[in-house]
C-alpha cells in the first residue's frame, strides 16, 4: 500500500513539475525591451538605439513548431548619438526612411541549440531588401517574466546600407544589433 502510495505521489510530483517548467510566452512588454547597435566607425566603437518597435510573440518551449515571432522597427526613430547622424541616418544613402520607414524581422522556425538557447531563422527586411538570417536567442526565463536576449551581425552592404560617399571603411560593414525582448509568462 506504501509503495501505490508513493508511485503516485511521484507521479504526481513529476505531472506538476512539468507542468511548472511549460511556459508559454505570447505577449511583448515593449517598454521593458530595447533594440541597441554597436559598430566602428574611424576606429571607434559607436553605440545607437531604435526607440520605437512592435513585437509579436508565440513562444512555448515545449511547442517549438509552433514558436512564431515579428519585429518591426520604426527606423525614424533611430538615435545614433548626436542630432547629425540622425539627421543622416535617414537619408535615401542610408535608411531612405521616406520610401521605407519600417524594418521588418518575421521567423520561419525556431530551434533549440542548447538549454535555452535557440537559433530564431527568419526573413529580414530592411530598405526594401529581403534576406534570410539566423539569429542566437537565449531564453532568460525570470519568475513569471521571459527575457529573450538576442545579437544579430547585419552586414550593411547587403542591404544597400551607407551607399555614395558612405560605401567606403569609416563605418564598419558589420552592424552589431542587440535585442532583449521582455515577455510577461501567460
């Protein structure tokens, strides 16, 4: 009788605790997210921010097939550290904002690398140019928050990025873009 008692004790045990452990994620809190840039430029590092993105996100890790996420990034709200690049930032050399004012990251399929680590594959398009990118996430799961920490190199060439008197070294052709999503657990 001990023994029924306690192979259904720990059958129960091992039900909650996968049940603990399946999250799923489907809401961003875009106030407590951030989208940041680092690159060189003349041999400096330089630092930048995009203040104004919407996100969606489907994200169980025990359904990863259907794991789906957007990101679109409104690019006039660029802030690369001074009122000059912004201003240039803009311009149809770089951005070209006016004909294309949004930058858009849609998934095709997550998969899991490691213990909360995940390779997100998804089509990217900025300035009007469609590429297909691999991007690292690690999950970050925190109480009853998901924190998504992600890097993507964007190589500016490809996408027509910093063209005329622009396309030369003074700013790297590798764009280091960071993300941390932040995802109330529902």
């Amino acid at each position: 009788m001990r023994a029924r008692f306690t192979a259904a004790a720990l059958s129960v045990c091992l039900c909650v605790m996968h049940v603990v452990q399946a999250a799923e994620y489907n809401r961003v809190n875009t106030t407590a997210s951030q989208i940041s840039f680092t690159y060189n430029q003349m041999g400096s590092q330089m630092y930048g921010t995009f203040g104004k993105f919407d996100a969606t996100l489907q994200f169980d890790s025990d359904n990863l097939a259907g794991a789906h996420t957007t990101l679109h990034i409104d690019l006039n709200s660029i802030d690369a550290g001074s009122t000059d690049a912004n201003t240039e930032l803009v311009k149809p050399a770089w951005f070209d904002t006016q004909r294309f004012p949004v930058a858009l990251f849609e998934s095709s399929r997550f998969t899991q690398v490691a213990d909360n680590h995940y390779l997100v594959t998804g089509q990217l398009t900025v300035k009007g140019i469609t590429r297909e990118v691999q991007v690292p996430v690690e999950f970050k799961p925190d109480s009853a928050i998901g924190i998504f920490d992600g890097e993507l190199v964007l190589k500016r060439s490809e996408f027509g990025l910093g063209a005329g008197e622009w396309a030369d070294t003074v700013v790297s052709n590798d764009i280091a873009i960071k993300f941390k999503v932040v995802a109330p657990q529902q």
